[in-house]
C-alpha cells in the first residue's frame, strides 16, 4: 500500500532527543525549544514565537489573548479543522462561519465585511494547503473595524505572501503545527507567533500555566508564582530537539517536496485540461510550500470512484474536511446561510499521497492509476 503519508526522520532525531535527556533539562524552555524559537523569529520575521505541544494549543493561547469573552463573534471559514474553531469556542465565542473562494478552499475575503458586527473581534484565516490567503484585503478589514487578525498557518510553514512575507507574520498572532503530517514535524506539536508587542509579556505567561517562570528563569524576578490564567502549553525539550533536527534539514525537505508536487502537475495537467477534475490554484499573491497535492473532482460520486479505484490499486487517498457549519456539533448554532464553495471542496476534494520519501515509481502508478478511471493514457 501506498500511503497517504509517511513522517521522514533526517536521522539526528535520535541523537538530539538523546542530548535533551543527557542535559537533564526535559520540561521545555531550554536549550532545544530556545534554539527553534529563536530560528523561526530570524529567517521569519516573527516578532516572538512560542513551541507548543500543539497547533490546537497555539490556537487556544490566541484565543486568549485576544481576549474572547462569551458574546463576541469570531469570523472563520467553514472548510476548516475543527481546532480552528474550537479554540474560540471554548472561550465562549460565537463562530461566524464565512464561505471559500470558488476557486480555491481560501476564505472569500470580498465575503468577509458583510459578516462584521459591533460584536466581532477576531478573524481567523486558514492558509489551506499552505497558499496564503488575500491578507491584503483580512488586515484593511481589521484596521478598518479594529478587529484583532489571528493565522492559522498550521500548513503554512516556509510559505510567502506577496513574494517576501512569511504567512504567519502578518496577522497579530499566528498558529503553526509540526504533527507527523506537515512539513516539517515533532509528531505533534505547534508554534504561536506574535507580531504584535503588546501580546508578548502575556503570552509567556499564559505560556507557563499562568505563572511568571519564564521571567524567573531570565533572573527576572526572585520568585515567581501564579498571576494570570493559562495552561500547559509548553512541550518537552525532547519534543523540541526532534524538530530541530527537522530545521536543520528544512530547506532539504521543501525541494523534495515541490518536487512531487510538480511532478503531478505536470503529469494531471492534461487531465485537467480535459475538464476530468480541477488542479491547485496558487494565487498571484502566494507561494507554494508543497505542503499538499489536491484534486477537485465534478461531483462526489466522481470523487468516489477515483478514491476507490486508487485503493483497489493499493494507493491511500484522502477526501478532506466536512464543513464545520454543518457538523453535528455547530449546525443548530448556525446562522443558516448556505455555504456553497465549502459543500462543494467538502464533497468533491481529495487529496494524494505527497511526503519525501515518495519515490517516483510510486508517483508514476499513482498517476497512471488516475489516468486509468478517465480511460487517459
């Protein structure tokens, strides 16, 4: 079987979660998780950043340091992951759903005015498959309504806006995920960025279960004890020192990685031409960090049967999200406006199998088998 994904170790994975251990510092904020942070903030741009255990838990610090109250709406897209809501709804928000692009899973930013009211506070793109979204458009919104502006750039890592800005550094916070399917991963394991001064002394603290220890362990302070709330954000040195060997090897994996990605461009692209299914769209705006391969197929009965034929021939596909407006948990919260372009990407999207180690002779059946269920040799 062809997976659908298979995480790569560069090899010193081992040897510096070893050296995390032998140090004898392991619950985090050391040498490990300070090297990361401080490797993202230069080649990045990103003012501060903080290793999470989680792009969940990113996103559950910026919930909290915008300041979300019950009562204060928070506009997402629907084609989504679920943590990107629930971060905000466990701080009692009510999500204003927003509807894709019609060409693209993207929040529709020409969409997104008419969705603002006295109560929002917070909009939150999704870079979906690591494109950047319309951020032009997202932050004269913000300045506009003074609106708080959180990324979830959990597949965005070494992603650019308008050629030179990294996606995640142009919102007031942003969130990145390092599990075993992104680019580069800790198995799990996430990234806040701050780019707005103001959120920094809080969100360290937030950080550190509420607590001023980070201070404390600077000399800061002489003691430190509980002052604000927070949680336990903070991951293990071993949990970094796996991702700094993923770091160390960042530029190695994107190569590769936009190399299978263009490789089934290529390849589809006369597929597509025929009309058999719809291919990426990288907007004029965005780079592509090749963080997936997509296919958009006419309908969901055509979506089914290249799934199942790529399986009968031992190749794992995946379809996507299911849109949260009309998940079991929010469809009743709902405000009952139809989301088309997110029904649709939720029906008729699928993904292909793309990790580094995907070798080309995988690569051409994969290709050869979805030529095969449009009779295209």
């Amino acid at each position: 079987m062809i997976p659908f994904n298979k995480p790569y170790l560069t090899g010193k994975e081992a040897h510096y979660m070893y050296e995390a251990v032998f140090t004898g510092k392991l619950s985090g904020n050391g040498m490990f998780t300070q090297r990361c942070q401080a490797y993202f903030e230069k080649r990045y741009g990103f003012l501060k950043c903080l290793l999470t255990t989680s792009c969940t838990d990113a996103l559950e610090m910026a919930a909290i340091l915008c300041d979300v109250k019950p009562g204060d709406e928070v506009i997402i897209p629907s084609y989504t992951f679920v943590s990107t809501a629930l971060a905000f709804v466990r701080q009692g928000a009510t999500i204003i759903f927003a509807d894709s692009q019609s060409e693209h899973p993207n929040i529709d930013a020409d969409k997104i005015e008419a969705l603002i009211t006295p109560r929002t506070k917070v909009i939150v793109p999704v870079h979906y498959a690591g494109m950047a979204c319309d951020m032009t458009k997202i932050m004269a919104l913000a300045d506009k309504y003074n609106l708080l502006v959180v990324e979830d750039a959990a597949q965005a890592v070494d992603s650019f806006y308008e050629g030179d800005r990294a996606l995640g550094s142009i919102g007031h916070l942003a969130a990145f995920s390092f599990h075993e399917t992104k680019n580069i991963i800790s198995g799990e394991g996430g990234m806040l960025a701050i780019n707005d001064d103001r959120f920094i002394h809080r969100a360290e603290i937030i950080w550190e279960k509420g607590t001023n220890r980070a201070e404390f362990f600077r000399g800061e302070v002489n003691k430190y004890g509980w002052v604000d709330i927070g949680s336990s954000f903070l991951p293990s040195e071993v949990i970094a020192a796996f991702l700094w060997a993923q770091i160390e090897h960042l530029d190695e994996i994107q190569n590769k990685r936009k190399e299978h990605w263009n490789r089934y461009y290529e390849a589809l692209k006369p597929l597509a031409d025929k009309g058999y299914f719809k291919l990426p769209q990288i907007p004029a705006y965005a780079t592509n960090n090749a963080h997936m391969f997509y296919l958009v197929c006419p309908s969901l009965e055509g979506r089914t049967k290249l799934i199942t034929t790529l399986k009968q021939n031992d190749i794992l596909a995946v379809f996507h999200y299911l849109s949260l407006h009309s998940s079991p948990y929010y469809t009743e919260k709902h405000d009952g406006r139809v989301l088309a372009n997110c029904d649709r990407f939720a029906d008729c999207l699928v993904r292909l199998p793309l990790f580094y180690e995907l070798s080309l002779e995988d690569q051409n059946k994969i290709i050869a088998t979805i030529k095969s269920v449009y009779n295209d040799k």
